[in-house]
C-alpha cells in the first residue's frame, strides 16, 4: 500500500542528522492542529512543508494542501495552498503574490523578521532594505512595500521551484488527467542515484536518465544507507531543503528547514 501524504513522525526521523529539528511544543500541537486545519478548509491533503527561521526567534511553521493535481502533458500542475503558524497551533492564510511583488521580494537578502506586520522598501534599482517605518508605494520614487506576508509566499514558491523532490513513478495521472499515487509503485530500482528522483513539476517523468541529474551538477548531495535501505537528499542551491525515501516501507517526505535564501556562491563551491 503506498502512503497518500508523507507522515511528519517518519520525516523528523529521517531528517533529524539534517538539521530538521522542531520545538516539541509545536510538533505536539500540531498533532491535532493540522488535521483540524485540513478539515477547515476542505482539503484533500494538509502537511507541514517547513519552518522559516526569523531574527527574533518567532519561526515560522509553514503547512502546504491542496485538493487536485493535474497533468498536461508530462507537466504536473498543483494547485497549492499555504498556512504560516508560530506556535502550530493556530493557522493562518497565506494569499498569494502577483509577480511584480514577486519580483520585488526576491531582491530582499534579508533574514526574515519574524513579526508578520514587518514592512520591507524595495528599491527597484538596488537590493532592498528593511525600513521599519516605510514610505508608502510611490512609483515615482522608485520605491515599493513588501510585507512579510508576502514575503514568505515568495520565500516558499522560490524553494518550491528549486526543490520539491519526489520518487520518479510514484505518480501517475488517470483518465480525467488528474496526478494519483501510483498503487502498483514498487519501489526506486536504484535509490541511489539522483535519475530515480524528480522533481514535482515533472512527477510523470519516466523512464531512465533525467531527473534531479538534469540539475545543475553538484547541485544536489545524495546519501544512502544500504543497510536501512534509506536514502537522503539535501539541495545546496537551498541550503535547509532535506528529502529521504525509505526502499524497505516506500515511504518518503521532505522538510525545509533554514532561512529561505537562496545559495549565491554556489558556483564558487562546485
């Protein structure tokens, strides 16, 4: 039988040499709280993607659901959704971002604040700076407002793009061109190489080659322990970002867990 969600108890314990710790309090509370979340907003699926750590302490616990995923062609479309917790026990939207903001929120080479109200001025022609007292939008100043809230969805969706790892064949897509767990998944022939994963994106690749190996090389560390059958990827380009398939129970998940920016000097480290 293969696993419909990854299960957060399996993913710590795999993870744990990663660096994906959880305070006990949240991980407790969280226990209960997502599920209610899940039935709240009536999703098919609700499971914690990572924590976001700020300055003052104050992380952020982010959960991701959605209900469908669909195929066209051999690309997969999710349409997901986000929640940000401090505590893991309450749970609240995260709206998403158009692209300029976007655009904007990428510039920002900031640890995160850790209060959601906290307001960043972007200077289109420069990095942008934390200002707690910001001026209003003003296009002819050259000068935007993004917020922490923002912020974060941005924070998410770049790691998403670079990230979101999963077993190549695990999926399949049905008559109405919707992505399901594959039931007759048998398990990675070669857990230990990076062409037996791909990314979400492209979840209905098949075949040999491709993969995380089409990434840019040294992009990705792979460790698998034979004797436990598992499997342990982490992303340098996204410091924080762990992944682990397990080949005896066919089990797998991911957690990030870091600052949420990017790896500039990555192509002074290969």
């Amino acid at each position: 039988m293969v696993q419909l969600e990854p299960n957060l108890q399996l993913v710590l314990q795999h993870l744990t040499t990663c660096g994906a710790v959880l305070p006990a309090e949240a991980t407790a509370a969280m226990d209960h709280s997502i599920p209610i979340k899940r039935s709240e907003a009536g999703l098919k699926s609700l499971v914690l993607w990572g924590r976001l750590l700020a300055r003052n302490g104050k992380d952020y616990l982010i959960a991701e659901g959605y209900n469908n995923a669909t195929a066209k062609g051999k690309a997969v479309s999710f349409e997901a959704k986000f929640y940000f917790s401090q505590d893991g026990a309450k749970w609240a939207d995260l709206p998403t971002v158009d692209a300029d903001t976007a655009a904007r929120a990428v510039k920002l080479r900031l640890q995160l604040s850790g209060d959601p109200a906290f307001q960043y001025t972007v200077d289109d022609a420069a990095a942008g700076t934390a200002a707690p007292e910001p001026a209003a939008d003003s296009e002819d100043s050259g000068k935007y407002v993004v917020t922490e809230v923002q912020r974060l969805w941005c924070t998410i969706d770049s790691v998403n793009n670079a990230t979101a790892v999963q077993p190549k064949g695990y999926f399949i897509a049905n008559a109405h061109n919707q992505v399901v767990p594959n039931r007759l998944f048998s398990g990675l022939e070669y857990p230990d190489k990076l062409e037996s994963y791909v990314h979400r994106s492209a979840a209905l690749e098949e075949g040999k080659g491709g993969g995380l190996a089409g990434d840019v090389r040294g992009s990705w560390s792979l460790h698998y322990d034979s004797f436990k059958g598992v499997a342990v990827l982490r992303s340098l380009l996204f410091p924080g970002y762990c992944f682990y398939y397990s080949s005896h129970d066919l089990t797998w998940g991911s957690l990030y867990v870091g600052h949420g920016l990017q790896n500039n000097d990555l192509v002074f480290m290969l």
